[in-house]
C-alpha cells in the first residue's frame, strides 16, 4: 500500500540542535504536532560545540529560492506539492509521490541547494542542510488535511 503522501521536514545547518530551550525531535519524541524533548542546556552546549561551521539561517530571498526550487524539483518529477513553508531555519513539505519519501527529501535538498547556489542567493563551501531529514508518512486523507493545515497555519518557531 502507498501512503496519500508524505510531511517532509528538513533543518538547517546548526539552527536546532538537540537540547535547545524550544524543544527538540529525536528519535524517542518524533511526533508531528506533539510534545518536544525538553530543554537540557548539557546537551545543547555539547551539540554546538561539534558544528564545523556557522548556522545557516535562511534570508527572505533564500526562503523564496527554496521554495520555487522545491515546486520546480517536484514538477519535474511528477511529485504533488500539498503545502510548503519555508522558514529561517527549516522547511515543511506535504508532498506525494510513487518515490520513497529518503528519494523526495534528498532531491528537495540538492536542488535547493543548487538553486541558491545559482542565484547567487548562497555561497557557501558546506552544506545548508542538518543531515537526514524528517519523513512522516500520511496514509489517510484526514492526515494528509491536519499536515497540510500544521504547515500553512502554524509559525514553527520562524
């Protein structure tokens, strides 16, 4: 069976870091829309201290870089984009498509990685992008309706 679609979410580089004041997902607390892990300034301090390189906050030319590279990756692909919210410091994706939801997450990155690459938006030598990514699988049409209302009516913390 294939779900109806898929809330894609990835983080940029350094900008949530386990332990964080705002809560975090790891693989214990990984619900959409639920409770957090709580705040643990051990952990966050230990996680910022291995970044190699700065935090990537997007700008708001960025944030419209993204989002047309992810409409433009996914027309190319045959993908249906549901929802999109590009924020400072990651993005959501309610997406469908016959692909595995690792094959959507990774050419979202790529591309929009690319795309500001070539805008001259971004030029930076390392990556924008946390590794992985989040890959919820939506199988009913009510979960695809609450993922699509989570992304367009919610802040997400910027």
């Amino acid at each position: 069976m294939t779900p109806l679609a898929y809330l894609i979410t990835f983080r940029c580089y350094g900008t949530w870091l386990h332990g964080d004041d705002r809560g975090s997902i790891d693989d214990l607390t990984n619900r959409w829309c639920e409770a957090k892990c709580p705040p643990n300034r051990q952990r966050r301090s230990r996680n910022s201290e291995l970044l190699r390189h700065p935090a990537m906050i997007l700008d708001r030319q960025q944030r419209e870089v993204v989002a047309l590279s992810i409409q433009e990756t996914a027309d190319r692909h045959d993908w249906l984009i549901y929802a999109v919210n590009v924020r400072t410091n990651h993005v959501h994706v309610v997406a469908g498509g016959s692909v595995a939801p690792e094959e959507i997450l990774s050419s979202f990155k790529a591309n929009a990685t690319r795309a500001m690459r070539q805008t001259g938006s971004w030029a930076g030598d390392y990556r924008p992008w946390s590794a992985g990514g989040s890959k919820r699988y939506l199988w009913s049409e009510d979960s695809v309706r609450r993922a699509i209302e989570c992304v367009n009516n919610q802040d997400h913390h910027s």
